[in-house]
C-alpha cells in the first residue's frame, strides 16, 4: 500500500479541482458554440473525447505511476463537478 505525504495529497486534490474547472468551463463553451457548428454531433462527439483527454491525460502525467494520486485527482475532479452542477441547478432554480 501506498502512502502520501499531505503536500503531495494537497498537490492532487488541486490538480482534480482545476481539472474540474476546466471540464466545466470547456463543456460551457461547447455549448455555447453549439447553435453556430453545423455537424452538432461530430461537434458534442469531438469536444466530449477532448475533454475526457485532458482529464486522463492530465491525471496520468500527475499521477506519475501511483495509483493512489490517480484516484485522488479523479475523486477531486468528480466532487468539483458535482459541486458546480449542484450550483447551476441551484441558479436555474432562482431565474
């Protein structure tokens, strides 16, 4: 089994949340161009896979073989997406 130091568990749990982040505001702005493309399901298609890519590219290369960093960036990512989606609901709910 494999411990972490608290600096390098700190290190994950910000790297899941910017990753979050930037899945969320990535997702926002295929969204938003998505009136204007013309072939919306290559486009949804292809901004989903790029998206997914920077989430498992970016945990691997953080992760540096140690399965537990691994699913500590997975764990932050899926909290910060479940804390972004529960405040757009919460938004849409007010307007």
């Amino acid at each position: 089994m494999t411990t972490l130091s608290m600096a390098t568990l700190i290190v994950c749990i910000i790297t899941g949340i910017l990753i979050g982040i930037a899945y969320e505001y990535l997702l926002w702005l295929s969204i938003k161009t998505l009136p204007k493309i013309k072939h919306k399901g290559l486009w949804l298609l292809f901004t989903t896979a790029a998206r997914l890519f920077l989430l498992l590219f970016t945990a691997v290369v953080m992760a540096k073989e140690n399965v537990a960093r691994f699913l500590w960036i997975i764990f932050a990512f899926l909290v910060t997406r479940w804390i972004v989606i529960n405040i757009a609901k919460n938004i849409k709910r007010k307007a």
